[in-house]
C-alpha cells in the first residue's frame, strides 16, 4: 500500500460520486422554495389590491424611483462593502424607525380613544406606590416574610382602593399629555436609564440618559400641542418611538464607531421620501388611488366602501391583545415554571404536559365554545365570590363579582377566550425556554446553597426570559388573527370603538369577516378587505418583529 | 472574615425570607451546630461516610464506601474515569438529591451529624460545605455578581468590596480582573472562570470545600496557583478533590482514595504511603500507569 500512494496521488485523488445528494438537496430548496413563493405571491396579490400602485403616473414611479430605491441601494450596497456591521446598524434602525411608530400608534389609540390620561395615570400612581413600598422592605432585613408579604399586600389593596378615587377627584388637573408624559414616558426614561447604565458601565451616564429621554418626551409632548399633531399623540410617537431610535443611534454612535456610517441608511431612505413627496407634488405626478390610506385606518367604519374605515376595529384589537398578555402571561409562565422546575417526573406531569400539547392543536371553533359556555353565559351575572350553594342554606344573599363585564360578546370574554386560546402555545414555549437553561448553571446555584426559589429566580427566569418573551409574542401574534372564537361568543357585526370592558367586542379580523359577509359588494372585495387585511398583517408582523429581534440578541449573547 | 455565630444566624433568617413552601426545606436542622461541635472534641475527622452505595436507576455506581476525611487537609480522590469520584463527592453535599435517577443508601456523617438524617436540610448543609465542578460554570452575571452570589443567597451581610478581592487574589485571579468586575463572567477564559468558580466557592467561607478537577482546564501556571491556593486552603478549611492527575495527588493532598472502575473504593490512606507503598496490587498498577 505504502508503495502504491506516491503513485495514486500523482494521478490525482479521483472523485466521489455525489448525485444522490445534489438531487435531494435541490427537491429540498424546492420544497423550501414553494412554501416562500405562495405566501409571497398572496401577500403581493392583496397588497396590489390595497395599495393599487399601477394607477399612479409613471412620473411618480420615476421619481421615487430615483430619489429613493437608486440612492438606497448604492448606500446599502457601499455599506455592505465596507464590512464591519454597518450594514446590520444600517437595517437595524431602518427597522427601528419602520416598525416603532407602528408601536406608538398602537399606544396612542390607546390614549385618544379608549382610556382617558387621567385614569390611567391614577391607576399607574396606584401601582406605583406598593412597587416603590415592595422594593423598600426588600431592603430591609428586620422583618420576616410573611410580614413583609403582609404589609405588601395591605399597601397594593389600599392604594389601589383610594388613590385612584382621590386622583381623580384632584380639583386642579394638569393637561391630558403631560399626564400621558408621566404615566409612560417616566419609566420609559427610567428603563433608557437603566440600560444606558448597564451598556455603558456608568451610572453618571445612566442618568444623563434618563433625564434626556424625560425632557425629550416633555419637549415632543409640548411641540406636538401647540402644533397640529396633538400633544397626546406627541408624547406617545417621542415614548415609543423616539426614546429607543435615539438610544440606539446614541449607542451606535459612541461604543461602534466604525458602524457609524450605517446610520447613513434610514437618513437616505427618509431624505429620499421627503424629497420624492415634494418633487411629485410640485410637477404635480398623481399617486397611487390606494385604498389603504390615512382615512382608512383612522376612521370609523361604514356601509359604502367609500368611506368604510378600520379604526374601531384597530382599536379592539389593540385592546383585546392587552387583555390577552395581561391574562396568558403571568399564567403561562406560571405554570411553565411550575412544571419545569418544581413537579418532579411523575406519571402525573407527564399526563398534563401531554394534555397540554394536545390543547394546543385544538381548533379556535372549540375555544369559542368553551369561551361561551363559561364566560359568556356560566358567568354571566358575574364571579360567584359567595355562591348560592353556600349562601342559600344560611339564609344569606349570594354575592357575585363583575357582571357586566362577563356575558355575550363582551371585550372581557373575548380576551379571557383568546387567552385560553394561546395559554397552551405559552406554557410549551416557556418550558421550552426554562428547558434550555443549562442544568450546570442550576447545579452552580444550588451548590452556592441556593434554595430552589432562589435559583428559579436568580438564575432560572433571567436566562429564560427571552425565550419566554419571544414564544408569547409568536402567541399573541395567533391570537390578533383569529376570528372564530370571537364569533363564537356572540360578536356583534357592527360595533363601536370599545370603551370599556364590558364594551361589544370588536376586532380586525372580525371588521373583515363582516366586511365579506354581510357588506360583500364588488369594491368591498377588491379594495376595503385587502387594504383591512393588510392592515391585520402589518400589526401582526410589526409584533413578530419584536420577537425575532428579541431572539436574535439572545441568540448572539449565548 | 465572619464567626460561626454570623455565618449560621443568616442561614436561618435566609430560610425565613425564602418560600416557606419549598420543598427542599425539610424540617429545620443546624448542620453547623453539630459541625463546630464535631471539631471542637477530639476527634479530627470532619467527614465520615459508612457504607454509601449509589445507584442511578438500577446501575450501582458505587459499592459500600466507607472513608473519614481529616480535618483541615486535603484528601484526593483518583481512579479512572467513570469509577464514580465524582459521584462520591456529590454525596457529601447531597447534590446527588437533585438527579432524578440518583438513590444514595447509607450514612455520611458531618461532624457528628448523619446527613442523610430525614431532619437535614440539603440546603443548609451545601451552605457549609462548596462545591467547584469539574466543567467551569459561571452564571452570566458580572464577575463580582459572581463572586457574590453565595453571599446573597445566604443573606450573608459583609464588606462586599473586600469579599469580592479576597475571594479573587485566593483564587489566582485579581490582577487577571480588577479592571473589569463588572463585565460578563462568561467573558473570561476557561481557566479564568473555572478560578472564577473558585472564588465563588470560597468566597461565603464554607467550611468544607469539594473540587471536581478544578484545574483540568489550566494551563500549568495557572495549576501551580491553584495548588497554592488549595495548599492555603487547607490551613483554614477541609478541601476533598478529584484529579486524574497523579503527581498533583502525590504534591498537594495528606490523604489519598483510590477508586477503581466499578465503583469500589480500593485503598485510603496517607498520600505518600500509596504512592510509595501501597497494599493493593491493583492500585500499584494504576499508579505506576499499567492499566487505567
Ligand atoms: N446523572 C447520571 N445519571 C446516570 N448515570 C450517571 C450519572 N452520573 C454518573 N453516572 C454514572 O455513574 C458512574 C460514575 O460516574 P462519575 O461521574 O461519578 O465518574 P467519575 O469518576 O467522576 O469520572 P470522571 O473522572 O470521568 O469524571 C458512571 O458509570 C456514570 O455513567
Ligand atoms: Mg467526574
């Protein structure tokens, strides 16, 4: 042999035959392929039917074409070039500007149209106050637990009981943003703070960032009133959009800055709409006739295509899914938490981890029924905190809890079914996170004598908390979609922006089905319910968009 | 750095803040009561196990261990791998509890105290008795969370400052990060964390320390620190560690066990009589590289 192989590789190596494997993995790219290109295709199909693009001037093509798609392409293709992660700062902020006012319009239709500033304010002071009185006796060592759980609960029960009433009843009342400023934009600046602290590793630097994220909200607050945009509306798009925009490009700026000039990247595109805006309407270029536009989204819905609108429908969704992480949030974890870290491997968690995979696959028609048959009609005259099994034998009045908020197509019951809907979907995505934390780092905890609480929250829920973070807001993005369930329980094809909780539900979904149902005229089909779907996609997308960011941070971290 | 009085009062009121639910907690006992008693009589042994066998399912990993580890030395534990050196040393902090499969039968006695006693609380007695593993795992905390962790688990009140830098310059690490405590832990090399690991163990004051290879991932400098350290260590502390390297066994440790493959302790006795002069043939063997 040793003779032979001089000889061998003089005449080359020879070659391996690999047909087998390139024709499987071009059935694969085919298979991969064909899935992409359908959900494609249906985006491109109803987004040409929403927006309408070919009936603008071919003017208004070539100009934006020049002004915006030419430079961006040469200033991403030069970023691209240049290495070192402009490229990614370039996308990532285009991303940051593109999906947070999305988010800023969310919470602002919040606060124009279904929760008055100087409610939620009060409620926010109610729960700032046992916050602030939880941290405090953390601090201090004298007391035991159960005190310390005692005097929390007394501080939470009675802040939430008189101070909202006495806020509210305050005779002098600030303006409605600067109490928006306060109830959002406080902690919002507080969260920048803290992390500017953490990123830059100073405390001094922490502060200049949260006192600048402040007085950025109170500046965009008091521009927006004495402007056209509305001082509510300000304050909310500085909040959500401007504080994190700036922290980042701050961020950019100082700790990378050789990835400075992808900060370039959203100054052309933005640069290039306005400048495109202005040149078409000054030669006077016609747009596209879109149906998706600015009255659409903001106006109330209606009978003729016309003037059919989605707002009303917005809003109950924005409200449902803050219904919804309200309720399927501390739940799931909850539980996710209890059967990773604390049931044992017995027969028993094995049949509910099993229950609980198939409850996942049921279909949302079931999920409507249960919603029905329990919250809507069950419940109906509400809670029984006292029950008439209980109270009728001893004479006394049965006491029962919120009425009005359980019962036929409420907002309440609407969001408590969706929550069940994707309680499942939480608690195996949770686990599923809980489950990837390293026991190493479980066994390091418990070897320092950590007791199991300890550990959990120590070293368990931090890992795990972007994973658990990213698997809730997959959910919630099912949950903004789905129809049935909310038919189920009784929802009415005409409603009203909901006001309270126990408003008629209303969704977008919903909005469409009744579109296609009940007002199914031929411009209902080719234009109001595309632009409506489009709408639904946007909110979805704009939401996973979150989760993927918070994915893919944690994926680099690990 | 604190007395006994201290270190035991903060364990309880440490139990008193945590989840009275939990169930670790098993009915109150004061390993350290016993513990400071054990040593204070004559006798120097601090740990003693009688006749511990384990299984994993239905596996025995090990067979009818008995040994006494003195007080203040360094015992080392050899033997090929998988013969359970690291098994035995999981019992004596009871971590063997959190393994599902783990079932451990048999007495292991802290001080005068039998810690497989139905009253003792695992997670007291891991509070007087730390652990270094044998694959480094720093949480990924900053370095002085790291450092502090056993601290505030314990409830431990102390000059932190002063803590964190002991604990460190102990381990062979401070001048490596005393420009950087308050980076990620997992930004440190593997040498780095597992002295960072080291420092964590050591640094709420344990009175027994068990170390599962702490310097199979060091290079030799980083090693000869390690050996110093431990060889400190020792004055103040009871320190049982494995190796799979001889001549470290034959350098830092007074006491030597020998597992061989199958779970069976072979010889215990002073370092230099088995390296020198052992009973067993078998242990001769793997000594001197025959077979293992
Ligand atoms: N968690 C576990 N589950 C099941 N079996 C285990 C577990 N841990 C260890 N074992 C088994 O117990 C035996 C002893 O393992 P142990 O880890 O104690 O060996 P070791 O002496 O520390 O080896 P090494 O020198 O390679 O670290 C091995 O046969 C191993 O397969
Ligand atoms: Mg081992």
């Amino acid at each position: 042999m040793a003779a032979d192989s001089p000889s061998t590789v003089r005449d080359g190596f020879g070659t391996v035959s690999r047909t087998a494997g390139v024709v499987f993995r071009y059935a694969l790219l085919a298979a991969t392929l064909l899935g992409i290109l359908a959900v494609g295709i249906l985006f491109v199909y109803v987004a040409n039917d929403a927006i309408q693009p070919f009936t603008a001037d071919p003017g208004w093509h070539l100009t934006f074409f020049l002004t915006l798609v030419v430079p961006t392409l040469a200033v991403g293709y030069s970023l691209s070039g240049r290495g070192e992660g402009s490229l990614r700062v370039g996308l990532e902020s285009l991303g940051l500007l593109a999906v947070m006012p999305l988010f800023a319009g969310g919470v602002a239709v919040l606060f124009l149209s279904i929760l008055p500033a100087l409610v939620v304010f009060s409620f926010a002071v109610a729960l700032a106050i046992p916050l602030a009185a939880i941290v405090a006796l953390q601090r201090t060592r004298q007391v035991g637990f159960v005190a310390k759980l005692v005097a929390a609960a007394v501080v939470t029960v009675a802040s939430l009981l008189f101070v909202p009433n006495f806020i509210q009843n305050v005779p002098v009342i600030p303006v409605e943003w600067l109490l928006v400023a306060l109830t959002i934009g406080a902690p919002t600046a507080a969260i920048a703070g803290a992390y500017a602290a953490a990123s830059w590793n100073d405390r001094r630097v922490g502060r200049i960032a949260a006192l600048a994220a402040l007085g950025g909200v109170l500046v965009g607050g008091l521009v927006g009133s004495l402007t056209g945009v509305g001082g509510i509306a300000a304050t909310v798009l500085a909040t959500v959009a401007g504080v994190p925009v700036g922290l980042y490009v701050a961020t950019v700026v100082d700790q990378h800055p050789t990835r400075r000039e992808g900060l370039l990247l959203p100054l052309v595109v933005l640069g290039g709409m306005l400048l495109g805006a202005f040149l078409v309407r000054t030669v006077g270029f016609a747009g596209p006739a879109s149906w998706l536009d600015w009255a659409f989204v903001t106006s109330d819905n209606s009978f003729s295509a016309e003037s059919a609108g989605i707002y009303p429908a917005l809003a109950g969704s924005i409200m449902l899914m803050l219904i919804v992480s309200l309720a399927s949030f501390p739940i799931g974890i909850g539980a996710a938490v209890y059967l990773e870290e604390y049931a044992g491997n017995s027969r028993l968690t094995r049949l509910i981890e099993v229950n609980i995979a198939n409850l996942a696959g049921v279909p949302s028609v079931v999920y409507g029924l249960l919603g029905l048959g329990l919250l809507a009609r069950m419940l109906e005259d509400g809670l029984p905190v006292f029950p008439a099994v209980v109270a009728d034998p001893l004479g006394l009045e049965p006491i029962r809890v919120g009425g009005d908020l359980f019962g036929i197509g409420t907002v309440f019951v609407g969001g408590l079914t969706l929550s069940l809907l994707i309680l499942p979907i939480v608690i195996i995505s949770s686990q599923e996170a809980i489950r990837s934390v390293p026991p190493s780092q479980r066994q390091a905890s418990y070897g320092m004598g950590a007791t199991r609480w300890q550990t959990v929250k120590n070293v368990v829920l931090p890992k795990a908390f972007p994973g658990i973070l990213t698997g809730t807001i997959l959910a919630l993005g099912r949950a903004i979609g789905e129809t049935a369930p909310l038919l189920v329980i009784g929802a009415p094809n005409e409603f009203g922006i909901p006001q309270e909780l126990s408003s008629r539900v209303g969704a977008m979904p919903l909005q469409i089905y009744a579109w296609a149902t009940t007002s199914g005229t031929e411009e209902f089909y080719t234009k109001v319910i595309p632009a409506g779907v489009v709408v639904l996609l946007v909110a979805m997308l704009a939401m996973n968009s979150v989760a993927i960011v918070l994915r893919n941070r944690y994926r680099q971290r690990n | 750095m604190k007395s006994e009085d201290t270190t035991s009062q903060a364990v309880e009121e440490q139990e008193d803040m945590s989840d009275p639910t939990d169930d670790d907690m098993l009915i109150q006992t004061d390993v350290s009561d016993s513990v400071s008693a054990g040593s204070s009589t004559v006798t120097d042994t601090v740990v003693e196990a009688k006749d511990i066998n384990v299984w994993y399912d239905d596996d025995q990993a090990l067979h009818d261990i008995s040994l006494a580890i003195p007080e203040r030395q360094v015992t080392a534990m050899i033997g090929p791998s998988g013969c359970g050196k690291s098994t035995f040393l999981r019992c004596i902090n009871r971590m063997n509890d959190l393994i599902d499969a783990a079932r451990v039968d048999g007495e292991l006695y802290l001080g005068d105290k039998n810690v497989y006693d139905a009253d003792v609380d695992p997670v007291a007695l891991r509070r007087r008795v730390g652990m270094v593993f044998q694959k480094p795992n720093p949480f990924p905390k900053s370095i002085r969370e790291n450092v502090l962790y056993g601290l505030k688990v314990q409830g431990i009140d102390a000059d932190y400052d002063k803590v964190v830098e002991e604990s460190l310059r102990k381990a062979a690490l401070w001048d490596e990060v005393k420009d950087r405590l308050d980076e990620s832990g997992l930004e440190l090399s593997g040498g780095q964390q597992q002295r960072l690991c080291i420092a964590r163990a050591i640094a709420p004051d344990p009175e027994v320390i068990l170390m599962d290879e702490p310097a199979s991932a060091l290079d030799p400098i980083a090693t000869s620190q390690i050996e110093d350290l431990i060889a400190d260590l020792a004055e103040q502390y009871t320190v049982v560690i494995v190796t799979h390297n001889m001549q470290q066994a034959a350098r830092i440790s007074d006491k030597t066990a020998v597992f061989l493959t199958g779970g069976e302790l072979v010889e215990f006795d002073d370092t230099q009589k088995i390296f020198e002069n052992p009973e067993s043939e078998r242990v001769e063997d793997y000594i001197t590289g025959k077979f293992g």
